[in-house]
C-alpha cells in the first residue's frame, strides 16, 4: 500500500482525501475565490428576465449554462439576439449542442442499467452534427460549450490546434460526464478541459482533493435537482470555496433536469423558465451573503470581470 500510495504522489495526485481541509492556495485570476454560475437559461425571454433580476439586486452572475434543450432548436436570429444580450450583459455562456446521445435512436441511456454508462455521443456521424453546432454557434460569437465525452473534448482541443476552432473558446465538461476523483479531473484538465463539473454529491474532503490535482476552476452543484438527489449545500457554501477555489457555485433546483418530464424541454413554458431564472438569481444573493458571513475574506469576482467566455457577436 505504501508503494501505492507514494507512485500517486508521484504521479501529481494526493494519496488520500485531505482531512484538515486545507484551503486552496489558488484563485481566478482577478483574484476571486467563487463566481456564481446558473443553468437553465434556454432562451433569450429567459436571460432577459435573469438580467433584469441580476440588476435589481446588484449580485455579479458571471456564467449562464444555457439551451441545455440543445442549441439546434434555436433559430439563427434567436442566438444572434442571445449573443447580443449576453454580450452587451458581460456574461459568460456555456452553450449545449446538440445532438447526444438521448437525441438519437439508441435507447440504451433511457434503461435503469444504460444510465450508468453516461451521457456519450453514439457513432462518429453524431460527433460531425455536435461540432457542427458548435461551429453554427461559434459564427455568431458564442465561446463556450457544454461536453459531456472525453472523446469530443479530445477532438474539440485537436481542433483547436488546427485552427478550426478560435483559441479564445473555451469548453466545460458537464456533471453527465460521472467524474468524481482527482485523476479524473487530471484527465480532463489534459484534454483541454477548461472547466470541470464533478458530480454533485462529493463530500468537501473529496473537492479538496480534486483541487490539490488539478489548475482549472471547478464547477460545484451547490443546489441540485430532486432528479439528481434534490440536495441544497449552501451552508456547505464557505467550506467548499475555501477549499475548492477558484470554483463556481452552480445553482440547478428544480423537480428534474434534462431526462424524462425534466424542465429542460423545448415545450417548458418559457414564463416559467422566465420565473424560475429569477429565483435562482435570488438564491446566488443568499449564497453569497451566507458566505461573507463565515469568511469575509474570500472574494466573489466581479461583475464582468476578465477571463470570461463572453460572447462575441
């Protein structure tokens, strides 16, 4: 075992869980330790409201992780106006393409026991129709994209070598993506990954682990659906930023997500969407003021502040 544990030493990852929870010695580059992220922000209607609500109560949101319907039932004058907004709002978008796997004829990730496998895209002509998406969205401006495959990391990164795909995009890899360790964060961080979404039910010893491996922010569910175990950490807030920074705190409530009856449907009342957006802007308020009270030395970032993949149109 000693053996072991000192070749994960060597390989840059900790032999075990911290248990003083350390803090991180790290931060975004201007200095902040946390950045408030949203997901859900299907539609323009959508945004329109969030930055309405964003506005009234003077809380940065920094990055919208929006049409997790999938960027393909969008019109072009529907993300023209998105990029716009997001744009003129300094807001970072993370845009989910389509197709994936529950697009296609496969069923497999629809069964009890196919869901374990995870989200991945299915045959090498469905990874032709994502990138194109990806590049549909790229013309308009947007600099952030949604994965939830290694191999289509791989191939955005390989990509972005050739030129085909700008520099300045970056890519996050989605919680449907199941890593939940250290070496899976390394993996990701070497593939391009540019930010990285664990699973949500990590304890704050296991974040701090993964923190200790790797350089990229780390996205943290800071409140989840019921579809996903339906947890609410915010009193977990101050801890996690300590340890984990530079994170985002990612706000996702809700009765379900993207599969079954999941609010991230096409045919989701866009009032609602509108509504909910709002809620969630609150909830990042709360957030914030929850960990001021622990650690008002850790920094929320800014409004605006740089390094985000705003769009471009």
């Amino acid at each position: 075992m000693k053996e072991i544990l000192e070749a994960l030493e060597d390989i840059g990852l900790p032999s075990e869980d911290p248990k003083d929870l350390p803090k991180s010695g790290q931060t975004f580059p201007d200095g902040g330790h946390y950045r408030m992220e949203i997901s859900g922000v299907e539609r323009p209607s959508t945004l329109e409201a969030l930055i309405e609500e964003r506005d009234d109560r003077g809380i940065p949101i920094h990055r919208l992780i929006s049409t997790v319907m999938g960027s393909t039932l969008l019109t072009d004058d529907e993300l023209e106006e998105f990029a716009q907004m997001a744009y003129d709002a300094d807001m970072e978008v993370i845009i989910t393409p389509g197709p994936r796997a529950s697009w296609n004829t496969g069923r497999q990730i629809a069964t009890p026991e196919g869901a374990i496998s995870g989200l991945r895209v299915r045959g090498i002509d469905n990874m032709v129709h994502a990138i194109k998406d990806i590049q549909r969205c790229i013309d308009f401006g947007f600099r952030g994209f949604l994965v939830t495959d290694e191999g289509m990391l791989w191939v955005a990164d390989q990509l972005k070598k050739k030129g085909l795909i700008p520099d300045d995009v970056t890519f996050k890899v989605s919680i449907y993506a199941g890593h939940a360790n250290p070496a899976g964060g390394k993996l990701l961080e070497d593939l391009g990954a540019g930010t990285f979404n664990p699973t949500g039910d990590l304890s704050i010893p296991m974040f701090a682990s993964i923190r200790k491996a790797i350089d990229i922010p780390i996205d943290i569910h800071i409140y989840l659906a019921d579809s996903m175990g339906g947890f609410n950490r915010f009193y977990e807030g101050p801890d996690l930023a300590r340890v984990a920074s530079p994170c985002y705190f990612k706000i996702e409530p809700g009765s379900g997500l993207a599969a079954g009856a999941g609010m991230y449907k096409p045919w989701t009342d866009p009032g609602f969407l509108a509504s909910f957006a709002k809620e969630k802007v609150k909830y990042a308020e709360i957030i914030h003021n929850i960990i001021q009270e622990k650690y008002p030395d850790l920094k929320l970032s800014e409004h605006g502040c740089k390094g985000l993949a705003i769009p471009q149109p």
